[in-house]
C-alpha cells in the first residue's frame, strides 16, 4: 500500500516514465530496479514503459510481471533512436527518461538534446561517475542523479556534479519476514554469513585471512561461515582458505542462496575495502534481524553507529575482524542489542521512503519545465 504522503505527490501530476536499460546488472543494482518498477505500479498516476536489451534485467522482469517492455536486439543498435522518434510522435512528449546505466544514459542525452520536453534523471548506487562518450559530456543536460547513499553523493560532488542536482533515495529494504525458518533452539552452533559479490576489494580476502585466528581461541563456541556469492575471486578465496587451513568451516555457496544463508545467520560480516552501492549487506542483515559486523568504511559508517546497530571493524585488518567475531560469538546479548539496533535502523531505508524520494524528484524537475 502507497502512504498517503506519497499519494499526495503522484496525484498532483500525470507521470510517464521510460525505464531505460541497454547495460549490466549486478545484484544490487537489479535489486533496487526491481522493488522501484514494483512501487511505480502500485501508482495509478504512473504511465511506465521499459526499454532494454535482451536478458536484462527490466527484460526478465517485465516478462514474470506481464508488463509491455521494448526489447531491443544488441545486434540493432542503430536504429534505435530512429525508432523511439516515431514511437513518440504519436505520443504525449512530456516524459522524464530514467536509466540506470551509462549506456542507456547515453542514448537519453541524444534524445533530450533532440527534444527540450524530455527530462533526464539518472539512477545510480554506485558513486562511480557516468563515463560518456565525448560527443555527450553534457553533465548540465542531467536533470537529477538519485544515488544510493550521501557517500555516493558526496563523490559525484567532488567530480563536477552540482548539489542541486544530486539526490538521495537508496536500495529500499523490507523486513524478512521468514527470519530463521532453518534454525530451531538447540542449534547453538555460531553462523557467520556474507552476502556480496566475489570481487576485488569486497574484502573477502581480509575475512578468510582472520579466520585461522578463530581456531586459536579456546573458549570459541562452535562456528562456521558460509559466504553467497558469485564472481571472478571464488577459485582465489578456496585456494587461499585451503592454503591457510581455513576451510573446514567455510561453505561458499552461488548468489541464488542469498536469502537461504540470511535466515540460517546470526551474524553478518560486510568486508567491503571500497565504497560502492548503498550498503546492501548491512541493510539485508537488519532485515533479517542479524548482528551485523562491517568494515568502517565511509558508506559503512553512514549507515553503522559502533555498539548501537552493528560493530565496525578496521577495514582490511583480519586480526581486528577476528577479534570482533570472537567478542559477538561469545555475547548474545549484545547480538540481540545490535539485532534490535539494526530493526530501528532499516524503518529510514524502507521501499516507500524510497518511492517518494524518486516522486519528489520527478515532481521538482517537471515543476522547473513549467
């Protein structure tokens, strides 16, 4: 159900919105497009079409939800932007293009130089600036860029971006309501989970490197990790955990047991070494009504306030990432602490703060075109 609050802002004006995909997408990202295009169709007011390319992910989504999606061939590239041009000739022009990647953003920038009516809004978790092709840095033809976090934001500030164009809405996160389905009272085994993707400076490699220094504690209760994940580190972890002894309690399992190891969890470890995204992980173990432990990266820290919702480790220091899972392995009251701590925290990142986010945004830019 859509709060009045937002209500009040969709039903002052008649939107039509192009989702627009011809990139990649990670989980996050794929995550955040898919709760957004369910919200927007909870709105009457909303008239919403998706362009993409074949197996995208508004390609996949549209075909389970049943909703029309222009399904572009990567091999057809050229023709695209003559096509949309007739499609809108029998159209209303007023519409606002929203791409979640810099390829679609490219081809939004050719439309709205084409056509003043067109208002450009960019979504990105990432705080990696859009790359455009030469012919199209025209950053002041971006009407708003929503990003995952005030990190986020910050960075595209400090790379060019006017303040009054950035916007924060974040990855919107809900409650599981299926907390320890797997899990009875008299498992009293310690399960340390991770949910991200095995990649370069996600800070798995630090994690596995503190794991030999949990065997050296004596009064260590019974453990294990269990990592969901894919990517290009998976043969590089195994070796380097077999290589340390490391791996008789650790279990990497592919991306679609996510939610699986999420409510077998009591503990979870977001690694990350570099800001990116909008904090999924420590917002996916509030949700699941985890004790989170992350690394004191400046996202992370945005989010995490040390001993309230969750412990912060030193980023990239395995023996005090070991030292603080000995401390929560052992005290369960402060896991239930951080546990309620995190529940508190996730009612600021819930899936309609961010919809009205997004509404207010597109309410102001279409406001600037009257």
């Amino acid at each position: 159900m859509v709060p009045n609050d937002v209500k009040g802002i969709s039903e002052s004006m008649h939107m039509r919105v192009l989702l627009m995909e011809l990139g990649q997408s990670d989980r996050e990202k794929k995550q955040h497009m898919e709760r957004l295009i369910q919200l927007f169709r909870s709105l009457p007011e909303m008239e919403t079409e998706l362009l993409c390319h074949e197996n995208s992910t508004l390609a996949d989504f549209a075909q389970r939800a049943g909703m029309s999606c222009l399904i572009w061939p990567e091999s057809a590239p050229g023709k695209l932007m003559t096509y949309l041009k007739l499609h809108w000739k029998m159209r209303s022009h007023n519409r606002i293009l929203l791409s979640f990647d810099q390829e679609s953003l490219d081809l939004a920038l050719r439309l709205a130089e084409r056509k003043k009516h067109i208002k450009l809004v960019y979504s990105t978790l990432n705080p990696t600036p859009p790359r455009l092709k030469k012919s199209m840095e025209h950053f002041h033809r971006i009407d708003a860029v929503v990003t995952g976090s005030e990190t986020a934001a910050k960075a595209l500030a400090d790379d060019g971006f006017a303040e009054a164009v950035l916007h924060v809405a974040g990855n919107g996160q809900e409650p599981d309501p299926k907390r320890r389905a797997r899990r009875t009272p008299k498992d009293s085994k310690i399960v340390f989970v991770c949910s991200d993707s095995l990649e370069p400076r996600r800070g798995y490699e630090c994690l596995i490197r503190a794991l030999p220094s949990l065997y050296q504690f004596t009064d260590m209760p019974s453990w294990e990790l269990r990592i969901a994940g894919g990517g290009s580190q998976f043969e590089n972890l195994l070796a380097l955990a077999k290589e340390l002894a490391a791996d008789g309690r650790l279990a990497i399992l592919g991306p679609d047991n996510c939610a699986d190891i999420l409510r077998d969890g009591d503990i979870l470890i977001a690694p990350a070494e570099v800001n990116e995204g909008s904090g999924l992980a420590v917002k996916e173990g509030w949700a699941g009504g985890l004790a989170v432990l992350c690394s004191d990266i400046p996202l992370h820290l945005e989010l995490v306030n040390d001993g309230s919702n969750g412990r912060c480790f030193r980023s990239a220091d395995p023996g005090h990432l070991a030292e603080l899972m000995h401390t929560l392995a052992l005290d369960k009251k402060l896991r239930d602490k951080l546990s309620r701590g995190g529940k508190k925290s996730l009612a600021a990142h819930s899936e309609q703060i961010m919809l009205q986010k997004y509404l207010e945004v597109f309410q102001q830019i279409s406001a600037q075109a009257n």
